[in-house]
C-alpha cells in the first residue's frame, strides 16, 4: 500500500474541536475556597468561550453568582443537547458491515477517500441485502489480525495526510455490541469516522464532610489533544482492546489521580450513559460505564500521566451549578455527573422535565 499514490480530495474537518487556546494557568492542588469580597462578577458566556482559572470556577459555582433555580433543569438538557448533535444527518451515513454484521456508519464523503484502497475497503451498492449501500472490508482479510493490520496501514496514511488527526497507537475492539465477538481493532482517533461503538469508564470521586457531599474535579491539561483546559471527572479513560471495564479503571485511577488500587477496588458500577454525535464526517456512537468511589476525606489526588493540570474538591451543589450556567466541563463529563445528581437525590422527581432528562441520558445505542 503506497500513501503518496493516494489522491486527497477532500480535508476532513477534525471532530473535537478546542474551546481553549490559551495558555495555561498555574497547576495546583487544593481544597474548595471560599468566596471572598474581592470577586467581581463574571460572564458565564464569556468563560465558556475562553481560557478560565479555579477562580473563575469558584466564581461561577456560587449561590448567588446567579438568580437561578436550582430545580431549573434547563442547563442540564442543553448539556444533553451538546453531546448529541446532527441527528438529521444520519442520511449522509450508510453502514460499514463486517461479516453480515453492523459495526459503523461512514460517511459518504469519507467513503471516498476509503475507495482509494481496495484492497481494503469495498463499497457495495444496493444489492438486495437488506443494506442499501454500505462499506465492507475485502473478504480476502480472513482474521482479526490480518484486518487489524490491513486497516493500521490505511489509517495511517490517512493520518499522514492529516485526514484523521490526532492519531495516538492505541486500539479500539470493533464489534456490533459490547461484548460481543470482536472483528478487528481500529485506531482509537479513527473510531468517530467509522462511527463505531467506543466504550470508556469514568468515575465519580466523593468525599462526606459533616453531611455534606463534595466532589473531586479535574481540570484537564492544555496539551491533551482534546478538550484542552477542560473541567474533567476525577478519572476517566476509553475502553481499550483487552482490558476489562474494572481493571481498567484501576489503572486510569493510579495514572490520573495516584488512587492506590487498596482504594480503587472499591469504586462501584452504577450504571452507564450513552450520546451520538455527528459533526461532519465524524459520528461518535459512545457508551460510558460509570463508578462512583467514596474517598477518605483526608485523600488528595496527584496526577500521575501529565494529563491533568490540578484538581479541586467542591461541594456537589456548587459542581451543579457550574454544569447548568457554563461549558467549562468536557462535554460528556456533564452527563456522568447529571447521572450522579439524580442517583444521589440532587435532582428529583419534583423537578418539571425529570424523567426527561433522565431518558435523556441514554440518547444513544446502549448495546
């Protein structure tokens, strides 16, 4: 397979794109602060759209900063909103299928640029499958590992081409439904273009002091190639090739927060959220398991990877109200959290639109 044979007709607009580019603050560690006289109002849209610092979270978060109604579930359904977008463009998708089963959705713009290798890729038109048009891998790739290899080669010279940006060398498992059999693996950056299920757990850490429930928070490197300078959950990681959910998190737990496995043994499942998202040729079909993990209240996090900029502890209600006035969380990070507010009785049934949002955060293909 020869890369620089390959005609590129089209750029393919990258899928995430950065509401942060500016420097980073200052990274530490530290316990939720105080309100102090010396905090001037803020903009909500104005810190959305531009880089932030734990004092602007601090300033946003307050009961008063605001005269809204916490029971005014409207900020929580536009983060909903967020995560699934473009649902009208479905028809621009038809599905990619490996031995008679569903595993994606490629766009029919980037099936073009998947034409150009036939020796992997073949597009089928309407042939009375039952299908319509979709996109196969050539029935000469027998085996998951002679798939996995055949598509790394194709991915990567579409990543030369800067056609899928972001490329990281880690794989993602391609099947129809968690769990079940496994075609090939496919390059994690390359998972929203062949619009396959991608699975990730994230986690929820919390402290009891004196009644009251306060959440770990991490605010996200300003080198991650997504999302940079973003509020983030304590811990979070996709869900890679042979890996198990629990073993997982225990490891994301050691390198994101230095969570010793003594304690991360004892985060429990309690559910799982799921989106679709399409943005231009990207379609995002993803289901997050998520955990909560009770934590010592004299525990402090320490970021092991590089990958988070520092960490504060803040009341639960106040997380709240960064969730429903702002965008500084990841947006997907929103919706673990919401499901966390509803578990642990911060949005109740007395609440107009709960079993709404609720619903709500199942809007994707949970299987």
């Amino acid at each position: 397979m020869v890369c620089d044979t390959y005609h590129v007709s089209q750029k393919i607009r990258q899928p995430l794109a950065s509401l942060y580019n500016s420097k980073s603050s200052p990274s530490f560690i530290a316990t939720f602060p105080a309100r102090t006289s010396s905090y001037r109002p803020l903009s909500a849209a104005t810190i959305s759209c531009s880089s932030f610092t734990w004092d602007d979270v601090v300033r946003v978060s307050q009961p008063d900063y605001l005269p809204d109604d916490s029971s005014d579930l409207r900020g929580y359904f536009e983060k909903i909103k967020i995560c699934n977008r473009g649902s009208q463009k479905q028809s621009d998708f038809f599905p990619f299928i490996v031995e008679d089963q569903i595993v994606g959705y490629v766009h029919n713009g980037f099936a073009n640029q998947l034409r150009g290798f036939r020796d992997v890729f073949v597009h089928s038109e309407n042939n009375g499958s039952g299908y319509g048009s979709y996109m196969t891998l050539n029935s000469k790739l027998r085996t998951p590992d002679e798939r996995t290899r055949a598509v790394g080669e194709v991915i990567k010279c579409l990543g030369e081409e800067e056609l899928i940006p972001g490329i990281r060398n880690e794989l993602y498992p391609v099947s129809s439904s968690f769990g079940a059999p496994i075609f090939f693996s496919l390059e994690r950056a390359a998972a929203p273009y062949f619009g396959i299920k991608v699975y990730g757990v994230q986690m929820n850490g919390y402290v009891e002091r004196n009644g009251q429930k306060f959440l770990w928070i991490g605010k996200r490197s300003q080198v991650k190639p997504t999302y940079p300078g973003m509020l983030d959950q304590l811990v979070a990681g996709g869900l890679p090739h042979g890996i198990a959910c629990g073993k997982n998190l225990i490891k994301e737990c050691e390198e994101e927060a230095g969570i010793p496995t003594s304690l991360s043994s004892g985060a429990i499942a309690v559910g799982a959220v799921s989106y679709m998202d399409i943005d231009g040729y990207s379609y995002k079909r993803d289901v997050l398991f998520c955990y909560d993990l009770k934590l010592p209240e004299d525990f402090v996090p320490q970021n092991q990877d590089g990958e988070v900029e520092g960490f504060q502890l803040i009341p639960v209600t106040q997380v709240a109200n960064v969730i429903r006035r702002t965008k500084l969380f990841k947006p997907n990070c929103s919706l673990v959290i919401i499901d966390f507010l509803f578990r642990h009785g911060y949005i109740r049934p007395e609440f107009f639109g709960y079993l709404d949002l609720l619903q709500s955060l199942k809007s994707g293909d949970c299987s």
